[in-house]
C-alpha cells in the first residue's frame, strides 16, 4: 500500500523524504523489520524506539515514524514526526489493513475483576451462534480454531488489526476482547469501533500506574467515551461506578443487577450450589439458567453476557445451551480433581476485591476448614498487600503466604508488608517463599471436606524472580503435589 494512503487522518510533518512510495509492513520491533517496512519509533517506559532507528534501515525500513527531532536523516528515508507514536500507530493499523472491523462486530469488556471469565462466556456464545468467533484476553488469542499465545491482556494495536485481517480472511464476523486500563491509556484499542462495551466493576488495581482511583476511573471510562450512539454499554448496575461509566457514554446503555428491578436484566431468584449455580432473570428477558461455575461473581459475569448477546440478536435458547455446556476458564475457579478427599481451587484472584470474591464463593461450597496460599505481586501497587492479609485473616482457618512474581522487589519485603495486615496477635499463618514448597504445604495440611485455595497466579505458567523467569503453573504443581501425597 503507498505511504499517502496509510497516513489518512494523521496530523504529521515530513521531515525528509518523500511520501509516495510502497510500503508492504508495518512494525515497530526494528528487529522484525524486512525491505519496503514502514518503522514506528515508540519512546516507551524502559525502551526508547529512537534508539533502533539505525537498525530498523539496516533491515530494510523505507520510512520512519518519528517523536522527536534526529540529529540525522539518512538518504532516501522517508521521515514523518508525530506527537504520539502510539496513538498514530492505531490509525495506520487500521488504514493499513483497510479497516476489517466494517465486517466484524467486536464487543471490548473491562472493569478490574472479571474480564476474562465474562470474555469467555461470550465467546462460547459468539462461537455456538455463529459456528466460529475470536477472542482476545489475558490467557489466550483465539482466532477461530487458532490458538495464539498471549503476552498480555490486550495486545498492541498493530498486532491487534493483524488479528483482525486474520479473522476477516477466515469470515469470522464476531470478536470479544479483554480491554486492559494500560491498552486505554496507551492508545491499544484507540481507533476501534466497538459494537459493544462491557463494565464488569471497578475496584482499586494498578495504582503504581493510575496513581489514584479517580484516574485508573477515568481511563476505564474511555472505552464507553469512544462509543458510537448507535452501539451499546453493558453496564454492572450494582457498580457504585456505574452511573459515571454512563454519563461517560454516548451509546445505547443498557444496565444488568443482582436484584435492581429498574436494571435491563436482573435475577429474580438464584441458588448457589457446590457444583455450580441457578437463577432466574427479570426485565428484557425470563428465563432460568444454570451454569457449572460457581460463585456469586459468576452470576454477574454470566448476566453481563446475556444482555449483550441479546442486543446482538441471538435467541434465548442459544445463550442458554452455551451457559449450561459451559466447563471453565483456565485458572479462574479451577477445580483440581485427582479424586482427593478434599476441596482444591486454583484462582487467579490477586486484588483484595477478587480475593473476597473467591473467599465468598468459598463459604458456600466448603464443608469443613478453609486453607488459603496467597501472595502478592512484585514491582505492583503496594497498597494492597495489607487488605489482603486482612481478608485471609477474616475467612481462612490456615494460610500460607508465599511468592507470587516479586519481579525485582525483595520478598521478604513483600511478605512484610502483607504481614502488617494481620491483627497484632494473629498468629495462625506461615511464610514458606519457595511457592512449589508452599502448595505441597497447603495440600498436605488439608483433611476430609476440607477446601485449599491457591491465590493469586491462576492459568500462569511462568513465575518472575529479578531477571529470571522460572516455569511455574500452580496447577500442575498441585497434581504433582497430589500424587505425591497418595
């Protein structure tokens, strides 16, 4: 495609070069760049594109995008400076691949808990609905029958229009996604239009970044902001957020709760058992559903995707069968049966409000005593690690606090001050740092009826210690820990 037309409705300057020439990528790692690439240069947190500017020609790179003035224009470059490198990138995604999101209905989903579980919900619907869909999420990219890794929650936007290029090659027509706070603020998901958005709730998560909760709010709020009239904002009613969410949207809002009868869809009964959970809905739709998770969160997530499935038109009948042959999601609620005479859960929860969550869900289903490994990330917002000592405190019988990524932070630090949130004459917990020793821990202190959760890693296959990165999957530690037990 030429230069001039990948450029529509950027502001830019030239500041060598000329614009009428062929570009056949675009990237912005100056080592995948090959001959005839468009370069992105990104002044990035710990990495400074500019810097690589020199490679991404040595490569091949025909045209450059630029921040910030160079010392030198090589010869037969074309150079283009922009105000922000990322913001830009989304728009030369999008023209580059001639927007394939005009045949794609994508529906974005964000909030601090319960992206992933809602995503997946979706997606199972999308999929029984349609015969085929696509998801983008924190645990995998699914596009079709391809399975893709993913790095993390919501991938750049480069990457993202590369996807869907992929998904209208393959005549995918519906797509959900997990839209990260960092992909708000960083301009990931700047130019999609999305059919749908979905507010799950909001509670305080990644202030190392947002610094506060009024602009970690703010930024969660642009995914409603950037909706067009005629599209929809799924909103948690019950949310104490939520009516700031919808003064921040322009579209069709719709609203989901527990037990608002003013809300769009609302249960009017519902059961929670030890294999799953029932209820009834009120409002836009009646009917009874059943699913195979458990948990009262579950209900929310569950309620979220029914309501935009059906301002997406799909027949009740269809939602139901998906819910109800719905199994999991890998490291959320994840039940390890070995055939055991106890309980044993692997979940993901790593913010106060999940881990209450969870300890919630938890009281429903246990029938003798409770024992919780938990820890807390490195390098992350600290503020946290005292609230959830608090709250192992207030429902576990034992604990065990042990790594979770400490990334470059001390561990010793981090236990400290998750430590300082047990009352002063608590003492029923043990720090056991090395997290395989503390699962075998867990799961050799447990009895008959008994309920062990691992907290905090979920589907992650991978631990973070300084510069290392160790392979480490609580679920498979736990089988083996289980076999070894027997």
């Amino acid at each position: 495609m030429q230069l001039n037309k990948i450029l529509k409705n950027i502001n830019y300057e030239i500041k060598a070069g000329n614009i009428k020439k062929e570009i056949s990528e675009i990237k912005y790692d100056s080592r995948a760049i090959k001959t005839g690439n468009l370069f992105i240069a990104i002044s990035g947190f710990k990495i400074d594109g500019h810097q690589y500017i020199s490679q991404a020609i040595e490569n091949g790179a025909t045209a450059i995008i630029i921040e910030k003035e160079l010392e030198v224009y090589e010869k037969d470059i074309t150079y283009l400076k922009v105000e922000n490198s990322r913001q830009v990138m989304s728009i030369l995604a999008k023209n580059f691949f001639d927007n394939p999101l005009k045949e794609i209905k994508l529906i974005g989903i964000t909030g601090t808990n319960g992206k992933t579980t809602t995503a997946y919900l979706l997606y199972k619907i999308l999929q029984k609905y349609a015969g085929q869909a696509a998801l983008f999420g924190t645990i995998s990219n699914i596009i079709g029958s391809e399975t893709l890794s993913s790095n993390r929650t919501t991938p750049e936007s480069l990457d993202l229009y590369r996807y869907f290029a992929q998904m209208k090659k393959k005549g995918i027509k519906y797509g959900v996604m997990e839209v990260s706070s960092h992909a708000l603020d960083l301009y990931r998901v700047e130019s999609i239009d999305f059919e749908a958005a979905i507010f799950t709730n909001l509670s305080p998560e990644h202030l190392d970044y947002h610094q506060s909760l009024d602009n970690y709010r703010e930024v969660k709020s642009r995914l409603f902001s950037q909706l067009k009239p005629n599209k929809y904002a799924i909103i948690n009613a019950d949310d104490p957020n939520s009516e700031y969410i919808k003064k921040k949207s322009e579209a069709q809002n719709l609203s989901y709760s527990l037990d608002t009868k003013s809300a769009d869809l609302y249960t009017t009964e519902f059961k929670l058992k030890q294999t799953g959970l029932e209820y009834k809905t009120g409002g836009k739709l009646v009917a009874n559903f059943k699913l195979n998770l458990g948990g009262l969160f579950n209900i929310y997530n569950s309620l979220a995707v029914v309501l935009t499935a059906l301002v997406l038109g799909i027949e009740k009948n269809i939602i139901k069968k998906a819910l109800a042959d719905f199994d999991s999601v890998p490291g959320r609620f994840e039940i390890i049966d070995q055939g055991q005479k106890f309980q044993l859960i692997v979940d993901y929860a790593h913010t106060p409000d999940a881990m209450e969550n969870i300890l919630k869900a938890a009281l429903n289903i246990k029938k003798n005593k409770l024992i919780i490994l938990f820890g807390c990330g490195g390098d992350r917002d600290r503020s946290k690690r005292p609230l959830m000592a608090a709250l192992a405190e207030k429902y576990a019988d034992s604990i065990i606090i042990s790594n979770d990524n400490p990334r470059s932070e001390s561990p010793t630090k981090i236990f400290k001050e998750i430590e300082k949130g047990f009352s002063s004459n608590f003492t029923n917990y043990s720090i056991i740092p090395d997290r395989k020793k503390g699962i075998k821990a867990a799961i050799e202190l447990a009895k008959k009826d008994d309920l062990v959760l691992l907290l905090g890693r979920g589907h992650e296959k991978y631990q973070v210690i300084k510069e290392r990165k160790i392979e480490l999957d609580d679920r498979q530690v736990a089988i083996q820990a289980l076999k070894d037990r027997e």
